[in-house]
C-alpha cells in the first residue's frame, strides 16, 4: 500500500463517515517525518496503556491517539533485533544472528559475524533514497565498524560499543561524525543519558526542520537496560509501590490488562512465577531451576532492597515517558505532529540477569550485595551496577512465561504503538495480528514512498523479509506468514495461531512444545502429544527456515581445517616482549591492548589515569604501575622479561618490579586493542573499553630462550613404558606394544565383571605410510582401576585387527545398555591417504561375556553427514544422547535415540559449543559425562581442551579451557588431546593421548616420521573449583586399591 493510496483512503473515510477516528482531511501531501522510539529491556506490560502502574501519560496519550499491536514479536535479544528492525530482515540474514563480536567463528557462518553485512539494507540507507535526512540518537549496539554514520545516518550522538554504560559518565557517549562539536553537554553533577538522549531527539528534529527535508530520527534508549539507574529523587515517587511485592502487582497488571481491553478474561491464564534458569546457585541467588520466591517469603529488607531496585527501574520508564512527552510537544509547537509517523517499542521482553535478587558490580561475577537501611538510595546512583532480577523482570512480562533470551512469549513479545494522524487517524484500536520488528523497515518504505536499494556499491542487497503494517493500521488484515525465531539455543516457528518453541537452560529434559495461541497465548497447555503431526510438521519447517535465513549453516566450500585466530596475534610463548604505544585521552581509563585471557597473557591499560602492565600466569595477576597521573597525548613502553618487568610513561624513569617470569605458552585470546575482547588478561573486568584513541602500538618479540622450551620434539624411548609400568600410574599409564600409536581413549565400567575397560584406536605409528591405515581397536581393562591389562584387538564379525587386514576402524565411542556393551566407531573399508570424506560411522555390539572378540555389526546409523567422527554416547533416563563431529568445520551436532538404532538428529548443539566467537575456529573429540550434579563436554581444539557444561545436556555454556598448560611428566609436555573421563566414587578421571614428537604445524600424516608418530595414552584428576571445572595434570593420582 503506497502512501498515495493512504492520502485518497484518507480523503474517502473523511467524507463518507467524517468521524473523529478518520485521518485529518487536510491529509499533508509531503511524505511524512518519521520518529521510532526503541526502549531497551522493557517487558510487554511496563507501559501504563499495556496494563502496568508505572505512570507513562506521555506514551500512552500517543496509543490512545494511536494503535495498539498485541502480538509484536521481537528477537530475544538486544542486538539481533535491533538488526532485524534496522534491516527487515532476520538477524542472521543481516550478520548478527546472536550477538556482536570481533572474533567471528568460521564455522558458524555470514549470520553470525557480529556486525551488519553488506547483504542488508539500513533504515537510513533507504529512506535517504527518498531525500531524507537521517539522525540517530542513543545505544546503536550493531558493531562499532559498521556504525551508525557507516549505514546512513548523518548525524549521531550515544555510544556504539557494548549494550550499556553508566548513565552518569558523560566519557561513554560520543558525537558523530568525527569532528562534531557536542551541542549539549550538561556539567558532569547534571549528565543523565536518557535525558541528554531525550534532548539531543529535539536536537535533531530541528537540524531537520531546518534543512527543509523530511526527517528520519531513531532514539533507541539504553533505558531500562540494567545498570538500573535513575536520580534518587525520581526513584523515591515508586518505592512504595513496590513494596507491596511482585505477587500482588503481577495480579494487578493481570486485572487492568483485562480492563483495558489488552486481554480477553475469557481466555487468558495467567502463567505462574516464572523458573529461574538453570544456573550457578550464586549466579541464580540459590534458585536455580526453581520457581521465582514469593514476595511474602522474603525478609523484609530484602524485599527493601529489591523495592529499591524495583523504583529505580520504573524511574528509568518514566525518565523515557518525559522524553516522549517533550518530543511531541515541540512537534506540535512546530506543526509537524500531524504528518509524523511514531513508532514506539522495545527490543525484547524483560531482562531477568540472573536471580530474583538481581546481581551488584559485573555481570555473572555471582555477587549480590544486600542494602538496609540509609544505602537503599546508593541503589542505581553513579557509579553503581546494578540489575532487578528475574522476579522483577517476570512482573514485566506479565502475563507471560520466561524471558528475555527465550522464544517463549515472555521474551518475544513487546508493545508497539504508532502514532500518525495524517496518515491512519486517531482510531485508539488494538491489532490483533501477529508481527515482527522486521516489519518496519517496509512499514516505513510503505509510508514514506522510498525505494528499496536493490544494490549499494555495486553489491546486491537482500530483499526484506517484513511485511508492511499500514494495512493493519488502517483496519486490514495482513497476509498469514511463518515467523521463526532463534537465539543461542532457544528456537520457535509461529504459522497462524501455532506456535512450536524449544526452551534452554530448564532442569527438566527439554523437548519441543507445541501450543494454540488463539486459545492459550501465555502458552500454559503444550498439546506436543495431542498432535504430533502438527508438531513434526512445524519443527521440520523450522530447520528449513533456519537453514534459509543462516541459523543453520552448511559449509559450502567444504570441511577444511580453520586456522586459529590466536595465529594472528604476536607468538609470545617463552618470549620477551616490549611493547610500544601513544595514547590520547583527557582522563586515561581502559585497555590499551591486551593479549591472553584469564589463565595467560598481559594487558596494558590505565585505570583513573594511571598506567599499568599486568601479567597473568597461571590465573594470578602480577601489576606494575606508573607513579603518577596521566591525560591527553601519552607515549607508553613497556617490558616483560624472564628477570625484569619494566612500565616507562612519557619518558620519565621507569618503573619496574621483578618478573613472574615469562608467558610459557601461546594463549587462547588473542590481541586485543582498545578493549579485552574475551576473558580479562589483567585484573579488571572485561572487555574494559579504553575512553580515548589508541593512536599507535607495536609489539615486538625476542628470541625464544631455551630454558623455556618444552621437549616437544624430544626422542622418546617407547620401551620403557610397558603394561609392567601401569601399576603406580606413573605417566604414561600405556603405549601400544605393537604399534606404539595409542590414542583415542574412551573408558568403561562393565557392572557385570566388576571392572574398567578402555578402548582405544591403535594407530600404525611404526608404519611408513600414513598411520591410519588398518588401525584396530586396542582393549585395556582392570577391576581395581589402578593395575591395567593390555587384552589385545576387537573382532568385528570374525575379523581380527591385522597387520594384513586394511579395515580401519577409529575414535570408538562405548556404552553399556543391560548386558550388552555398544560401539559407534569411524570405520573404512580402507584408509588410503590422504584421510577424506567417505567415512561412516559402525554401530556394533557385544555381549558384556566376551567385550573384545564378540563385536557384530548393528548397522550403519542415520547421523548428519558428511564425514561423521568421534561420538560421545550418554544415557539420561530411557533416552541415548549421541553427540559427534560432522567433517572438519561442519560443528559438534547430537541426537537422540530410544533404542541406540533409530536416531533424531538435532543438528548442531544449542549454546556456546558451535557458538565460536571465543576461538574455537576448529574442535572435534566432543566427550559428554555427568560430574558433580553437570553435565560437562569436552573437545578437543588442538590447544588444550575446551570445557562447556549444561544442566540438561542440551545446551551447552562454556569455561576457560583446560590442559592448555605442557606437562611435566614423560611424553605429557605437548598438547593433551582426544579425552575421556572417567567418575569413580566421586571422583573424576580423564583419559586423553599425547603426541610428544609431533611437530606443530603438522606435515600430512603420510609424511611424518614414525618417532612423529608415536602417540600415548594419559591420566590425570579432574576438580571442581568455584563450579569451574579444572585439571592440573602434574598431580600425584592417589586411588584406594578397592572399588
């Protein structure tokens, strides 16, 4: 529908019902100036109009003058739905499918490189074709370097880094384009953002007025996004409200929501509390998994406490409602509110980070600091970092389950309201269609007569994926679509009143749920069983949607290796290091540059003016600092040696302490530079943006010292490591007597026999050719854990692994079902160099009397192709968990099996497995176990091991890695690789192989020598340490002598 068409339904309605709900018959023929107002974090019922006692006049006189959409879908999260209502496309097409990064995975694919492509067309981009001029105001949180002047916009004051800042620190928000003088700049007693954001809105509305063009403004406010901030004063008109408690305002939403029109009493249920996620207890407050309190259930001052948190929350709404109320009345002092579109909304529903207490200081850093007394005003003042909680966050949702991060309504669902007198009337009406923020971009091409650029610079653009709204505003229906949704895990797929959605983070077993929203919009009846046609329908067109749009990626070019991006950064193991830079800040605070994480690395930055060097070992800090402050243009150098840390600022004489000694290994993270882009190399929190301009840096590296070096490419006597040698557990606990090729171990208990088994590939190391070929599968086994037997080769349906028998067999993954053991091993039928594509994965079993000779083949499982390797099996109740690598960059993927012979394949695992913005370019070897009340995974990145838990096995979060310090031990000082695990009485034991001689980059394995070969079977502990998995594989392994 043009806007032509609109003006003349406009002119026909005014004359045949000339009532007060027809757009103005002095309709404006110019094309309308435009306003969309995005709220940050702001639930389906925070607004006054949706149900909720925060007072927003200001808004809701826009609604009430306006319409109203009920069924407003978002995509769960900050950024990927403000890419979404940028482009028009789903967030995945446009390049931020989850979230922003600098480091995107090169297994994930386009949808996932963290910042706007150059597939996808901006709001800006389009409207200027139409002559518009294009302002942004407020959180742009799409990638610096795909920033706001970047994608059209000319003008732009906020902040284009991170998803929040302290509201009182000026320092965080800048003016673009570089140059620009700021027009408003209160005293530093006076900053608050959303107010200077409110200001600047007006700002620009009239740099619009004035250029005689239409004007194009987006404020997309950072309120009311945690830090929870807001005067104290403001704060002080709601906290008495709030002390009457989540539970009786949540009913009173309920009641008004119904009053208003919003919900149909009818038919609307109220869901429950909402569960906390599944999480750390102090992370989740001790509620993990469990329902959010009862307010009548809490202390009084914690229900003081969180009443603050609470009033500071609502004063951030109302602070947004002021800003409103200001814009349109200098649009009528003006005479441009008549023919200004408004669109007002928000990103995703609210934000339950992470517990019903909420959390103090950094994000997950698992601290929650109860205020009484006088310090319930310091709640949300300068400085301070601070959420509301997931209890809070529930009331916001209301009536609805879950939250932001989820696909369930409570984290997809969002008000929208549109404001255009001129062009759809003053109908004060409700829209009971279902839409999406992807809408807006051809809602405003629809409104405003602009052309959708087909190419910009010559590349060809996608074309939106939305619908229009006008038609809805002005009384028709839309067209009946599907709408998928997918956010680091959580999946749904709505068509009509269907909606599929598959949860995360949940302590139950997580299936797909299936529910009629015509009937049970606060989706409390999954009817997944009633109509499992329906369902299987509706999922299969999931994967097909999520395939079309990128959130499933198959690799075109195929399954190449990926190189480390920590290849980029300076090799500093074992190194020196100096390191050069100019800086230029009027306060210095941040990261100047920083390399390695939270086990090794070191960073240069400055804190309050004062320049510091720290250097992390093993975890601890070690900090160098200037002698004094800082600010404008400053010229840094400073040192690492094995002796000596040196910091020199300006030329004065250094400072310097001694070393800890150098970095001895490559770390994971990379370099970063103005930020810590992953885990904190120093000791601060990350990412710890630098407020001012790295003009320059150099890092240069000396001479690897060879006190330093490892016995990487030490010969190594295989003689002496015999089955003699597996009584004291000594390292290595085995190699291959025949073959000297040992690896791949995965290990057993057989409850029948009362002892361990470990199955291994028994690669031809002694061989000239590759050492693949012909492998067998090595057997070892013990009943005391301690004294291992070496019992020879598997039989696979009569035969035997021979030096003359070219079958390969590869990375076994074992379990035991009653009494009967499995194997899923890789298996050719020859493996003639170099190692391709064509393998399959074997099903076989075994009765538990005779677990070497009595293998025979099951047959061939349906997993995901090409190239399946190295499956972990779990068992979780009357279910198998089968997880596996799919060829060389095709991801870990699982699936799911009654019987171990009909598979479900799921595709690739949900969460931070595949999710690859840390460094995990290339992994294989997943291992799944259950320890310590976890589920962990284990891969194998070639650079120690990466390590992910999960409270359902499903969805997985990652920790540091592990094992990515060399050994002490004989053939233990390289990389661990391939791990098992074992939990005995407690305890946990993993099994992984070692290639001390292999040299790194490696030669194809028909090339290597047999000493680069030779391969290893190793033990060491596994602990838990503040809920963090760890190892330290130089230990002494202590066990009792009986099970």
């Amino acid at each position: 529908m043009t806007r032509l068409f609109l003006a003349a339904l406009a002119t026909l309605v005014a004359l045949q019902h000339a009532d007060a709900t027809a757009p103005s018959s002095t309709t404006d023929p110019k094309p309308p100036n435009v306003i969309v107002i995005l709220a940050d974090d702001l639930g389906y019922s925070d607004l006054g109009c949706y149900g909720s006692e925060i007072p927003t006049p200001h808004i809701d006189a826009l609604a009430g003058d306006g319409v109203r959409f009920t069924q407003m879908y978002n995509s769960a999260r900050c950024c990927p739905s403000r890419a979404s209502l940028m482009t028009g496309l789903y967030p995945s097409q446009a390049g931020i499918g989850d979230f922003t990064t600098n480091k995107p995975s090169p297994t994930r694919g386009p949808g996932y490189i963290g910042r706007l492509n150059d597939r996808c067309v901006t709001l800006a981009e389009a409207l200027k074709t139409a002559g518009y001029g294009c302002y942004y105001v407020g959180k742009w949180h799409m990638h610096e370097a795909t920033g706001p002047i970047a994608r059209g916009f000319d003008e732009f004051y906020g902040f284009t880094r991170g998803h929040s800042h302290d509201q009182y620190d000026a320092d965080y928000y800048i003016r673009l384009p570089d140059g620009r003088e700021k027009e408003i700049d209160p005293p530093a007693d006076q900053f608050y953002a959303t107010d200077v954001f409110n200001r600047y809105a007006i700002e620009f509305i009239r740099q619009g007025q004035q250029s005689g063009r239409p004007y194009f403004l987006f404020l997309g406010h950072s309120s009311p996004h945690f830090p929870v901030q807001a005067p104290a004063e403001r704060a002080d008109a709601f906290e008495a409200v709030y002390r009457q408690g989540w539970d009786v305002l949540r009913q009173q939403r309920f009641e008004q929501m119904k009053s208003i029109g919003l919900i149909d009493g009818d038919h609307w249920q109220m869901s429950p509390r909402s569960i906390v996620p599944v999480d750390r207890d102090d992370i989740a407050n001790g509620y993990s998994g469990q329902p959010n309190p009862a307010w009548d259930s809490l202390s009084s001052d914690r229900q003081a406490d969180l009443a603050r948190r609470m009033a500071v929350f609502a004063a951030m709404v109302s602070s947004v409602d002021q800003g409103v109320g200001q814009i349109v009345e200098h649009l009528k002092q003006t005479g441009d509110l008549n023919n200004t579109l408004i669109l007002f909304l928000s990103d995703n529903g609210a934000c339950y980070e992470w517990g019903p207490f909420g959390f103090d200081g950094t994000s997950r850093k698992g601290t929650t600091t109860l205020r009484t007394g006088d310090d319930l005003r310091e709640i949300g003042q300068p400085g301070t970092h601070q959420s509301y909680g997931s209890a809070w966050a529930n009331l916001g949702n209301t009536p609805f389950r879950l939250y932001k991060h989820f696909t369930h309504e409570g984290g997809i669902s969002t008000p929208l309201i549109a404001h255009w007198p001129s062009g759809i009337g003053k109908p004060d009406r409700w829209i009971r269609q279902p839409a999406h923020v992807m809408d807006i971009m051809p809602t405003l091409l629809d409104a405003t007569g602009a052309e959708y650029p087909t190419t910009i610079d010559g590349k060809r653009r996608l074309p939106p994926e939305g619908t229009s709204l006008l038609p809805a505003m002005t009384g028709e229906s839309l067209p009946e679509r599907t709408i998928g949704f997918d956010h680091q895990g959580a999946h749904a797929i709505r068509q009509g009143s269907w909606k599929a959605v598959w949860s995360k983070r949940m302590p139950d077993e997580i299936q797909w749920e299936l529910y009629d929203l015509s009937s049970d919009r606060c989706e409390m009846n999954d009817v997944a069983s009633q109509y499992p046609d329906k369902l299987r329908t509706m999922t299969e067109d999931w994967t097909d949607w999520a395939r079309r749009v990128g959130v499933i990626w198959d690799n075109p070019k195929g399954s190449e290796t990926q190189p480390d991006p920590a290849d980029a950064s300076p090799s500093i193991a074992g190194r020196p290091i100096h390191i050069q830079a100019i800086i230029d800040a009027s306060s210095p605070h941040g990261v100047v540059l920083a390399q390695g994480g939270n086990q090794y690395g070191y960073a240069l930055h400055f804190d309050d003016g004062i320049a510091m060097l720290d250097v992390r070992l093993k975890g601890q800090v070690t900090r160098l600092m200037s002698s004094h402050r800082v600010s404008g243009t400053v010229k840094l150098s400073a040192s690492l040696t094995s002796d000596q840390m040196t910091l020199t600022v300006n030329d004065q004489p250094a400072t310097s302490r001694p070393s800890p000694g150098l970095i001895p290994i490559q770390p994971v993270d990379a370099l970063s530079i103005g930020f810590d882009e992953r885990t904190p190399a120093g000791d601060y929190p990350a990412p710890n943006d630098f407020n001012g301009t790295v003009v320059s840096h150099k890092i240069t590296t000396g001479d690897r010292k060879p006190d330093d070096e490892t016995d990487d490419h030490a010969e190594v006597d295989t003689s002496k490591f015999t089955p003699k040698r597996f009584g004291d557990l000594s390292k290595p606990m085995f190699a291959d007597p025949n073959y000297h090729g040992s690896c791949d171990p995965e290990i057993v208990f057989d409850p029948s026999s009362k002892q361990w088994l470990i199955y291994f590939t028994a690669r031809r190391a002694t061989r000239q050719q590759a050492s693949y070929v012909g492998t067998p599968i090595g057997v070892l086994a013990s009943r005391d854990f301690k004294h291992w037997t070496f019992r020879g080769y598997c039989t696979f349906d009569g035969r035997k692994g021979q030096p003359d028998n070219p079958d390969t067999h590869w990375a076994p993954g074992i379990i035991v079902d009653g009494d009967q053991i499995h194997m899923f091993a890789t298996y050719k039928a020859s493996a003639t160099p170099p190692w391709g594509g064509d393998g399959v994965i074997r099903h076989y079993v075994a009765p538990l009397s005779d677990p070497i000779d009595g293998w025979k083949l099951v047959g061939v499982p349906n997993f995901h192709q090409p190239d399946p390797i190295d499956v972990s099996l779990l068992k979780m109740g009357d279910r198998f968990h089968a997880y596996y690598r799919v060829g060389k960059g095709g991801g870990i993927q699982w699936a799911t099996s009654d019987d171990l012979q009909h598979w479900q394949n799921h595709g690739p695992c949900p969460g931070d497995v595949n999710a690859d913005d840390r460094g995990f370019g290339y992994q294989e070897a997943p291992y799944v176990f259950r320890f310590a009340d976890r589920y962990w995974m284990l891969t194998d990145p070639h650079d120690g091991l990466a390590v992910f838990h999960s409270d359902d096995a499903v969805t997985w979060h990652q920790q540091e890695r592990i094992l990515l310090e060399p050994g002490f031990g004989p053939a233990d000082g390289t990389r661990a690789r391939h791990p098992s695990v074992a939990v005995r009485d407690d305890r946990a034991f993993i099994f992984y192989h070692t290639e001390p001689n292999r040299p790194y980059p490696t030669p194809p394995a028909e090339k290597r020598t047999v000493t680069q070969k030779i391969s290893f079977l190793q033990i060491a502990e596994l602990q838990i340490n503040d809920g963090r998995l760890t190892c330290d594989r130089n230990a002494d392994i202590r066990l009792h002598t009986e099970r």
